[in-house]
C-alpha cells in the first residue's frame, strides 16, 4: 500500500470507496474452485450468513443448485450471537424454499445441544457433517480484520460462551480493520476453523459485493477463498494516509446509522488516522439512540479508560464491551484524549456526554466548537465510514 500525499495541510481531503467494475458472471468461476476442494463429494451441509449481512447467498445456491448442491443438502443459517423473531426468518427463507434444501435451522448460540470440538462448541449439523460448503462476503472488519466465510464457519456457528471468549480479544488496540495478522480476535478464527478441518471437507465461496453487485468471488478453502479476495477489498476500502490527520469527519449512513451502537463502527475504522489530541466527528441519523443496553449502561458507569477495564475485569467480558472500552480510550484525556463530537439527530446532549462526546448541531458548528482552523488543519472526510478505513502509513 502506497502512502497518498498529504498534499499539505489546510485543504480538506475527501476519501470514499474505490469501487471497481461488477463482474456478475464471478460466481461460476467461483463455485467450479468450491467444488475443487470437495473432490466431487457434494456437501451434506451448506452454511450461509444471516439477515444481518447483506452476502447473495440465495444467488449462489441458485447457481450451485444444478453445479454441486443436490436436492437433500442441509441448510444451516450462522446467526453467531443474532437473534431473529419468526417472521423475519420466514421472509429470509422464502427464495431459498424452492431450491430444494432437505431441512433449513437457524442456529441458536445458546442451544442446550451443540457438540464440542476442540475448544468450542458448535452446531451439532455442523460437527457431524463430513462435506461442507460456507457461502460468506469478504468486507472490512474493525477488530477482525475481514469478514469473510471463515468466520461464517466458526463465529456464525459457536456457542455464546465461544463467542465472548473471541471476542474479548477486541479489546486488543492491536485490532485494526484490513489487519488481520495483527488481531487476536482473528488468530482464534483461525484456530477454530483448524479444529473444524479434522475429519472433514470445508470448501468456501466468498463474494465482494455492495448492494446487488458482485464485484468479485473467490471459491477453494476458506482461507484461500479469504485470501483471494482481501486485495481488490483493500484497494477498495482502505485508503492509505501519509501523516496523521488533526480531524477526522466519519459520516455512516444506511442500516448501520441506525443507533450510536452500530455507527460507532465509522469511529473504530478511523480513529487511529486521527493524532493524538486532534478530533474526530461522527455524522449518523442514529434514531435509536445510543442502542445496546449493555453498552449504554457500561459507558454510564465507567467514565473513563481505567474505570471500564476495572468493570469488565471484575465482571468479566459480556459482548460488546470492547466498543465501550476502545472507545473510552479513544477519549480519555490520559490516554489518546481526541475530542469526539456527534453530528445525530437522534442523540441527545446527555447521550453525547454519557459517551464522552459533544454534540453539534452540524459539521461545521463540531469544527467550529472543536476549534479548528481549515487553512492550516489537515482535515479528512471520509464517506461511507462504516465501510471506508484510513490508514496512516508513515511511521
């Protein structure tokens, strides 16, 4: 990755995606390096993401339904930690009721009868198969580096004892989206994945896609169909910085704008391209508020960096808790003391403040408040923050 110019400071820089172009015929090709790894043995299970992330998995099983995936196949849905009232699960399933699949389940972290392997637990379909095929999308991921089907396989179908075990690692500041070999998180992926290669076949078709369009499908292992695909993702996503910026602007919008909770993921993508001591500004609607109880009620009890890893020592890690906790040290005057402010209707003064922020009224009244001069700052808009990720090369 080459650093971009910082082409001086006082011009505000604009970053966004760098989409390249569709190519909708992807999945074929894809599928034919799937089908590779299974040697000819069709899968008795397939695993493919929840509602909550937007994978074309019904397009992929269509095009596979003639290729590899024969009527009597088992559809297993990764839900990880998510939970999904009856009606939303009978709308996801509709357009994969006609493709023939034997039995669909939804996994349930919490179920009393998943079955132990290695050090985790998982869906009993899945510890029993012997041929497996996991349909993910490869996106960055703050604290684990990629999304991907590698996490599909593992994560999607631990038990919730697993999962807060993993992800406590987010904690780690050595976690940071596009880097995967630097987060804990990541490495106990992939020590699960390991476990669930014993005994059986695991092929993998990962898409990188925004809304419909395919941009990109890798197929083969999950780590070759994860590795495939992480160049054209970074090139897209990760936009590289020569020097860390006095501001940052990180605007989120769509589904993940809905609360602080889910937004807060443009802040995580971005922080470590703001210096020490500079601002960070968060534009997102986030008509539910601050969301998630837990972090609300952390973040209300710890005020600063210290007193939140006190809470969770005590207690233990609960998840979710690595947000509030990143995000105190993000704030916290003895530790990165950046200046954080909310530009959401939907946030209150006292939610700004439970969360360590100010709130404004707009972009430029945050700049105004935060003191910043635009002829001498250097200043980063960054669009689509949810997904988009500075990064500061330099030294």
């Amino acid at each position: 990755m080459e650093p971009t110019e910082a082409r001086g400071r006082g011009a505000r820089r604009h970053f966004q995606p760098q989409l390249p172009p569709p190519q909708p015929a992807a999945i074929t090709p894809a599928l034919q390096q799937a089908c590779d790894v299974l040697q000819g043995v069709p899968p008795d299970v397939v695993v493919i993401n929840d509602p909550q992330r937007a994978t074309a998995s019904a397009r992929v099983l269509a095009a596979a339904r003639d290729q590899f995936v024969p009527r009597g196949s088992r559809l297993l849905v990764a839900t990880g930690s998510h939970r999904f009232p009856p009606a939303a699960q009978a709308a996801f399933e509709r357009p994969l009721r006609d493709l023939g699949f034997h039995a669909i389940a939804w996994h349930d972290a919490r179920a009393t009868d998943l079955v132990a392997l290695g050090g985790w637990r998982t869906h009993p379909w899945l510890a029993a198969a012997r041929a497996v095929l996991a349909i993910g999308s490869v996106e960055p991921h703050y604290f684990a580096g990629f999304t991907g089907a590698h996490k599909t396989l593992t994560i999607g179908c631990a038990a919730h004892a697993d999962i807060e075990r993993n992800h406590a690692g987010a904690m780690s500041p050595a976690c940071r989206p596009c880097q995967p070999a630097t987060s804990p998180v990541h490495q106990g992926v992939l020590a699960m994945l390991h476990t669930l290669e014993h005994g059986r076949r695991l092929a993998a078709l990962n898409l990188f896609q925004v809304g419909d369009d395919i941009f990109a499908a890798a197929g083969g292992t999950p780590q070759a169909a994860l590795d495939a695909l992480v160049p054209p993702v970074r090139a897209t996503y990760l936009r590289p910085l020569a020097q860390p910026a006095d501001v940052v602007i990180a605007r989120v919008s769509g589904p993940l704008a809905c609360s602080f909770y889910q937004a807060e993921k443009g802040i995580k993508n971005n922080e470590a391209a703001v210096r020490a001591g500079g601002a960070l500004i968060l534009a997102a609607d986030c008509p539910q508020g601050l969301g998630q109880d837990a972090f609300f009620h952390l973040l209300k009890e710890a005020p600063d960096h210290r007193s939140a890893l006190a809470v969770v020592e005590s207690r233990g890690y609960r998840l979710g808790d690595h947000k509030a906790v990143r995000l105190r040290y993000l704030t916290d005057p003895a530790c990165r003391n950046v200046h954080l402010y909310l530009v959401s209707p939907g946030l209150t003064t006292a939610d700004a403040r439970i969360a360590g922020a100010a709130k404004a009224d707009s972009i430029e009244d945050a700049l105004r408040r935060a003191g910043v001069d635009e002829n001498s700052a250097l200043v980063c808009d960054v669009d689509d923050a949810g997904n988009t990720c500075l990064a500061v090369s330099a030294p």
